[in-house]
C-alpha cells in the first residue's frame, strides 16, 4: 500500500504535470493540433485561389491541417485586414498580394491596416508575369514588332494609341502608366469593368493593347490573335522563353528597370513568434519546391519564387515604394 508520504509525491506531480501542459499549450496549437486559418483575401477560382489550396494540401504533414477560406471584399482589403487583426499565433494567415499590401496603400484613401507594420512577411510564393500584348492586326498594320517599335510610333503619335485594362488602379492600368512614363510616351488609357472585358475589347480591334496577365492572354498569343512584345517582369518567362523582358527590349528607351509582376505571398499577423515564423516558413518552402506544386502552379503560368521572412520582407517595403509614384500619377484613387 502506499504510505502517506509516497501519495502526496505523487499528487504533486500530476500537479506540476498539469501545469507544464497548461504552460505549453499554445505552443502546442502552433504546431499542428488546431487546423491553421488560410485567408484569401478574393473569391474562389483564381490563380491566387487555386495555389493557396495546392499549398494547403502540400503542407499537412509538416502543419497539420490548413483551411483556406475565402474572404473577398475592398479589393483584398477586407481578407487582408481580417489576418492584421487576429492573435499572432500562427493559426491565421492570408495569402497576400500586390495589391493589397504594395498597390491599395496609395489607391485607397482610408486603409484599415498598415500593409508593413500591421503583418509579419512569411514567405513570398509565386509571381505571374504581366506581358505586352497588341491586337495582331493592329500591330501588322501599323509594322509594330517590337517594343522598340511601339515606343518610336508612340513618340511619333501621341495620343493616337490607346490601351486598355480590368479599371482605374488595375495591374494592368499601373503597368500602362509606368510604361508611359519611362519611355516618355502618351497613349489613352480605356478602363473596362475587369480583365475579361478588356481583352475581349483587344482582340476586337476597340483598343490597341493591353499589359495583360500571361495566364490568361496565352492562348491568344499561341492562336496568333495577339502580338506578344514583351513580358513585363525582370526574367524572361519560362512558359514563353521566347518572348523578351521589357527591359531587354526597350533597353535604349528608358525601359531598362521596368519590372512589374503579379505577386503573391504568405502573411501573418504583426508579432508573429520567431520559432512559429521560423516553423511556418519551412513548411512553405519545401512545399513551393515539390514537383508535384511546381507542376500545379506551371499550369497557372505562375512562377515559385519562395524566399526567407527577410528577403520577403524587404520585398514588400521594396513594392510599397514602387507603386506609390505610380498610383499617384495615374490619379486613380478609391474612396
């Protein structure tokens, strides 16, 4: 039987046993036991959409389970601020993106968030080049076969070419804006009510050329609708080797920093715990580098560009820094 003595031993280590549970647990739910909330701050289907769900999938041995749940709303703002404003404790997370942590800081005249003081940059997880694309008939008609060529008959014409984009403050309005700017050239910018409308009004002949997602003009590049002069990013696109950078091309007009993407990446919120940051960012990364995901996210023409907290971070202050001329200049302005 047990003395007295050897009882309370006991009970005063389940106690203390209790306790360093108790102490733990938040630990513990940081590492897998309750699912991880994964915010897109958009409405299902997209490009942004359909990678967050592959990511989700990719991850569940390393993080338990992942749910992605979409909340769209204020151009991404809505998603984005729901994840500023949650526990940093690494189960609340938002896929992030150009616009709502570079673009919508100087769009939009009231932000609920700091796009850099108010999350924690975990890692950057794809771009999707922007690309250069002109009616065919348009750009043969007027012997347009390079962005060189473009930019001289600009000069030469202004205001006769115009450009059209998804509406004031778009990806693809912006990218129209710097072009213009940094090659010192005027053309009219037509806002259509989202992408789709805008490159329908391309291939009709209504407007002369767009800087369009690659995903979604590629099968009119390869179906000989659309010109492709130039993608817009720094490196050339690996689903379109072929077609050069903006910078290459228009190297000798001004051109040769232009750089815009499309882009997305993990965030959490402010404060994130270095060992959750640290946990979280493996567990990303090794997914983004799995064939399988690289496979998945070929398809989209989205490009896996995983990167330290750091090198994120830096990236985000980077783009933050670049859009703001650009949004200002081109007075599109969200109130």
């Amino acid at each position: 039987m047990l003395t007295r003595m050897s009882r309370r031993s006991i009970l005063l280590m389940l106690a203390a046993t209790l306790a360093g549970l108790c102490s733990t647990a938040p630990a513990l739910a940081q590492t897998g036991n309750r699912p991880i909330r994964l915010v897109v701050p958009y409405p299902p289907g997209g490009p942004l959409d359909i990678v967050a769900r592959a990511l989700a999938a990719a991850v569940k041995d390393s993080l338990g389970t992942v749910v992605v749940e979409n909340k769209p709303g204020a151009g991404g703002n809505l998603g984005a601020d729901l994840v500023a404003k949650a526990p940093p404790d690494g189960l609340t997370i938002v896929m992030g993106a150009v616009a709502t942590h570079a673009i919508n800081p100087w769009l939009f005249t009231k932000m609920p968030y700091d796009p850099v003081r108010d999350f924690t940059p975990i890692t950057l997880v794809a771009q999707v080049p922007n690309v250069l694309v002109m009616n065919n008939d348009t750009a043969q008609r007027l012997g347009l076969r390079s962005v060189h060529d473009l930019v001289v008959h600009a000069r030469q014409n202004p205001g006769k070419l115009n450009y059209g984009s998804g509406g004031n403050g778009s990806a693809g309005h912006l990218a129209g804006e710097m072009f213009k700017a940094q090659a010192g050239v005027f053309m009219v910018h037509i806002p259509y009510a989202g992408g789709n409308p805008a490159q329908l009004a391309l291939l009709s002949g209504q407007v002369d050329l767009t800087f369009d997602n690659l995903a979604s003009a590629s099968a009119n590049i390869k179906a000989g609708k659309l010109r492709a002069l130039a993608v817009t990013t720094a490196q050339r696109a690996s689903a379109m080797p072929d077609v050069p950078t903006m910078a290459d091309s228009g190297k000798a007009d001004g051109l040769a920093h232009f750089d815009v993407s499309t882009w997305f990446g993990l965030f959490g919120p402010a404060k994130l715990p270095p060992e959750v940051l640290a946990r979280l960012n493996k567990a990303f990364v090794e997914a983004l580098a799995s064939a399988e995901l690289r496979a998945r996210m070929a398809t989209l023409m989205a490009e896996p560009a995983p990167t330290t907290p750091e090198q994120f971070s830096a990236f985000v202050r980077a783009e933050l820094a670049k859009y703001e001329p650009v949004v200002k200049a081109s007075g599109a302005k969200v109130d």
